[in-house]
C-alpha cells in the first residue's frame, strides 16, 4: 500500500476529524501533520516533502491564501486543496489563479478523493517533464562544452606531440646521465602527462579514433583485475559478480577497459576509509518509457558494467554537474576532475549511456550500458614488437602543424640514416624536400 503525506492545514478539531474520515478511504496509507498558525506551517514545510497539502479558506489570524503564498515559496509542485464551506466562486477562481489546484466545499467531501488522485497524476507527470527537461540541457551543456574541449584538446595535442618527440631527440642525442639527458627525459615525461589529459579531453568530446571489435565485457573485467587489486589497495573488498550469459558488445576494448578503470579509482577516492566495491555484468533491455527520459539511447537490447561502492556517496548538485570536465570534489593534487567526464564520452561515443544512482553516506552505482550484438566475441591477439627495417620506398607526409611537421622529418630522416638491410652499407635519403613552396607535405626518397 502507497503512503500518501498529506498536510492539513484546519483549526476546527472536527472539520479534521472528518477530513481524516473521508482520505481513509482513499486505499492509501495516511501519513498526516495538521497546522493551523504561519509558524506551524513553516516548521511542517522544513520537516518533509509532503504529497498534498489541504487547507481550509479562513481561520482566524490566518487565510488560506497566505497559506499558499507560504507553500508555493517552499515548493511550486505540491497539490494545494482548499476545502472550505466559505470559499465563493469568485474567490475560488481567484485562488487558483495564485497557485491552488482545486477547491471543495465542505458540504461535499466526496469530490475530495478524485481531485487528489488527479492531482498526484498530474504532478508525477509534470515532475518527470521537468527532470526530461533538465536532463536534455544538461545533454546540451555537456555537447557544448564537449566541442570546445575536443578543439582545444585537438590543437594541443599536435603541440605535446611535437614537444615529446623533439624531447626524444634530443635525448638520443647526449649522453645518458648527463644533466642534459636528465633534462630531455623530464621533458618527455611531462610531455607524456599532459598527453593523457588531452586523450581524456578527446575521449570526452567523443573524438578518438577508436578500433571496435565485438568483445565480451567479462574479458575486460579479468583482465583489468590484476591491475585493479593493485591500484585500489588493500583496505577495499573488490567483488565481482559476472553474468555467464553475458552478451556480445561491438566496442574499442581499450576505451572500454579505461571506463571500467575511471569508475573503480573514483569509487576508491570515495571510500577513503575502506570499503565495499562491486564490479557487475549482465544482460538488460532498455525500454522506449525508460529511453524517453534519456533521449541519448535507443530502446533495445544492452550490456550492462556496473560500478557500486559503499562510499560517502553524491549529492544532487555534486551529480547535476559530476560529468563536467575538470569538475571534481577532490582535493587538487588528488584528481583533474576528468575520470568521470572521460568514462561519459566513451560511452556516449560507443552509443551507450551511464546511469547513476547515488544518496549521501550510502554510496554509488554508475551503470554503463553498451549496445548488445548477436555476432560471437573476438580474441584479443597480443601486439607483436618488430625491430624497425629499411626499405626502398617513398614516405608521403601530410601534417598541417608545422611544429609536428618538423619533428616528424627529423624523426623519419634519422631512421633512415639508421637503417640496416642484410648485406648492404647504411643507406641515407637522396633528398629531403617540400613537395612544393609552403606545402603542407614532406617527401622522402631513398
């Protein structure tokens, strides 16, 4: 049976009384509060969100209209009803133009029911309008503020590519253990972390160029746990519970495993006192009532990699902008703020969506649902690493960042000079020039 909080608002012992009669028989399971001074009123609307408030016109010392003037400050959603054996047309109009819903007369308490059922439909409906809503600008924002972070993250990504690689250079250049070399090796390796945070600034823009092959998301969980266990310490029970007839997913394994990653070192950071972590897999369907409100998402069969902690948990504002790049609750030399924002692209680019379910003090569930494949799951085939070998072609290099452009034919002239083929001296390029004035291309011949 649904409980039904319903405030009164009456200072006749008996008109209360008799509202109480008739809301019994309404099926719910009454939960009531009555007031009947401005004072009550304001204690009763911090106490509780109440489903319905009913009130009565005129009491002495206070009216029903400052009554609702009261409520709607409060809340601008609840259903008021005034019940009145007072209330004249006129008036009643007048009243719902400030805000009430309906109005009974006292003389027939029988209309009192059906307007509170319509008035609860009505108010669930305009709730989930309102969270709809807000759920399309929050797309919106993070679109947005998507574009601007890719272009940026596309520019200085071309930037840190040169950097490290003239860094690299420059290292092979000097000898190892000088102060110079030092320098090189220190160069890179900033190089290589300001890297990642434009890879992850990409990801969320949706930008990477991803590699899919249909996978099985249990693959990704074994594979990740030696690493897990090591990064999330000790002081953290890590339990998995893996569906066995988990379907197949069309996703870049890579980008997948670094969702999986984000969202477990984030439930860490929100368990710094130990905990619980549950890494979950299993089959759903995502309905078109459930799509409406995430309009990202088509109805249809979905895998789902869920991510639950017992940690301190998200409060509303922490979850309305959780998703942002750079946002973060973290102390600044413990998160950029782009884990989450990170996981949101992947998933987004892999026409997925995550679903987040949090309270304060009681911990997080993210879920990533992934679309579902009928076509059987590929092994991973581990990456071979050949020594580089010379040749006889001709190398065609297209950049438009001049500064990668350069690294690049520094790079590839070197190899070059380098190179050794079975039987034959060091070979060096013939001729190293622009295809043309100002050309955007490099061409090599050997």
């Amino acid at each position: 049976m649904a409980k039904l909080h319903v405030l009164i608002i009456e200072d006749s012992e008996l008109d209360f009384a008799l509202l109480l009669r008739t809301l019994r028989q309404s099926g719910y399971e009454l939960v009531n509060k009555r007031v009947e001074t401005a004072n009550d009123l304001q204690n009763a609307l911090c106490e509780r969100q109440w489903d319905c408030i009913i009130s009565d016109f005129s009491m002495p010392g206070f009216s029903g209209i400052s009554a609702l003037k009261m409520v709607r400050e409060k809340d601008s959603n609840v259903p008021f009803i005034f019940v009145s054996g007072t209330i004249g047309e006129d008036i009643a109009v007048d009243a719902m133009r400030t805000g009430a819903q309906d109005y009974v007369l006292k003389g027939n308490l029988a209309r009192l029911l059906p307007a509170i059922d319509r008035e609860l439909v009505d108010v669930k409906m305009r709730r989930e309008h309102k969270h709809s809503e807000q759920k399309l600008r929050q797309l919106e924002k993070f679109e947005a503020i998507g574009q601007l972070a890719g272009g940026i993250a596309h520019d200085f990504n071309n930037v840190i590519a040169a950097i490290m690689g003239w860094a690299e250079l420059g290292q092979e250049e000097v000898a190892e253990g000088s102060r110079a070399h030092k320098f090189f090796v220190q160069i890179r390796e900033q190089s290589e972390r300001a890297g990642r945070l434009t890879r992850q600034l990409l990801a969320y823009a949706r930008r990477q160029v991803l590699t899919p092959r249909n996978i099985n998301l249990n693959d990704i969980v074994g594979e990740a746990m030696a690493l897990l266990q090591r990064v999330i310490g000790e002081q953290i029970e890590v339990k998995t519970l893996l569906a066995s007839d988990l379907h197949t997913t069309k996703a870049d394994p890579a980008q997948v495993e670094q969702v999986l990653l984000n969202l477990c070192l984030n439930a860490r950071d929100a368990m710094p006192n130990g905990g619980r972590l549950v890494i979950e897999t299993r089959n759903t369907d995502l309905d078109e009532a459930y799509c409406l409100g995430n309009a990202s998402v088509s109805p249809g069969p979905y895998v789902q990699l869920s991510v639950s902690d017992s940690g301190v948990g998200m409060d509303a504002a922490t979850m309305e902008r959780m998703f942002e790049p750079f946002f973060t609750t973290k102390d600044k030399s413990k998160g950029t703020g782009l884990g989450l924002a990170t996981a949101f692209g992947i998933a987004k680019q892999h026409l997925g969506h995550i679903d987040v379910s949090s309270e304060v003090g009681k911990g997080s569930i993210f879920r990533v649902y992934l679309p579902a494949t009928e076509d059987s799951a590929e092994t991973r085939v581990p990456i071979e690493e050949a020594p580089v070998r010379g040749g006889t072609e001709t190398i065609l290099l297209a950049e438009d960042h001049e500064g990668l452009r350069e690294m690049s034919h520094e790079v590839l002239t070197g190899l070059a000079i380098r190179s050794f083929w079975p039987g034959t001296a060091v070979r060096r390029l013939r001729n190293s020039r622009p295809i043309r004035r100002n050309s955007r291309c490099w061409c090599w011949t050997s």
